[in-house]
C-alpha cells in the first residue's frame, strides 16, 4: 500500500502574491508645520517663510517627507506648495499625512507599478497571512490592479483559499 502523496496545490498552477513583498521599507520623516507658526496655531506669512528658510532641510536627505500640521490650524494651500519647494531638492519622496498616510500611499504606489502582465489568464492567490499587519487599502488596491488580467483571484492560502473573481 505505497500510494505517492500528490501535492495537488503544488500542481494546480496558482500564483501566490505575497502583498509583504511589497511594504514600504523606504524610511520616512515628517515635517510638522505646527512648529513654524506663529504661538503654534497661526500663520504669518513673514515669519512662517524666515522659519522655512532658515531650517535645516538636509535631514530629509534621501527620505520620503510626510507633510502634516498636528495643529489645530487654518493652513493655506500655498503654505504646503512653500514646504514642497524646500524638500523638493533633498528629499526621495513627498506626500501629504501622517506617516500611516505616507506608507499607504506608497504602498498603493508599488501595488500599481506591478507588471501585471505574468498574471494574464493566471489563477492567482493573494496571500492572506503574514507577519506584517497588511491594510484594507492593499488588498482593494491588488484587486484593482490584477482583475482586468486574471483568469481569477483568491484570498488566504493556495490550500485554504476565499473566491474573490472569476474571469467569465
């Protein structure tokens, strides 16, 4: 009685997508602009620009810069423009937010910059488990990106999978 055990997911020709592989490692900074103004809560115009000229942007050498203001604060858009125009020179990468918010988006950033084409016509498992907590934001996002090529997607793990589309 040797019958040969059969590993059948590893025949079934699915393709594992691990989102993990795709978590931002670049470090990120964040710029408050509370500090800059004036008794923390008002921008004056004069002396919010002598504050960005005189601060020492090359710590954001090569980071990606979150740009936020944890005041409670009127800040007009051009204020965020003047920031830009400062890290612009030194820093990887600048977005708006928190750095929660800074990750996400470059997160999505990587998600859409897949080829998607080896997945065309593919059977494909988005892994479901890992040991980095992988948001709501990244699966929407890989759904997104491979569902005009799959031939069909699922969550979880190629033994234990959740149908999410089927090409018709």
């Amino acid at each position: 009685m040797s019958e040969e055990i059969v590993n059948k997911v590893a025949q079934s020709q699915l393709v594992t997508i691990d989102l993990e592989n795709y978590f931002p490692a670049e470090e990120i900074a964040v710029f408050d602009l509370k500090p800059h103004l004036f008794m923390e809560l008002i921008l004056k115009e004069k002396e919010f620009r002598a504050a960005l000229q005189n601060n020492d942007w090359s710590i954001y050498q090569n980071k990606v810069v979150a740009v936020t203001c944890t005041a409670d604060a009127i800040i007009p858009m051009w204020a965020y423009m003047l920031v830009g125009s400062y890290l612009q020179p030194v820093a990887k990468d600048i977005v708006y937010g928190d750095e929660n918010a800074a990750r996400q988006q470059l997160f999505v950033q990587k998600i859409e910059a897949i080829d998607a084409s080896p997945f065309v016509d593919k059977r494909i498992v988005v892994k479901g488990c890992g040991d980095i907590p992988i948001g709501e934001f990244a699966y929407l996002a890989i759904t997104k990106k491979l569902m005009p090529v799959a031939k069909s997607i699922m969550y979880g793990e190629p033994c234990s999978t959740v149908p999410i589309f089927k090409k018709k």
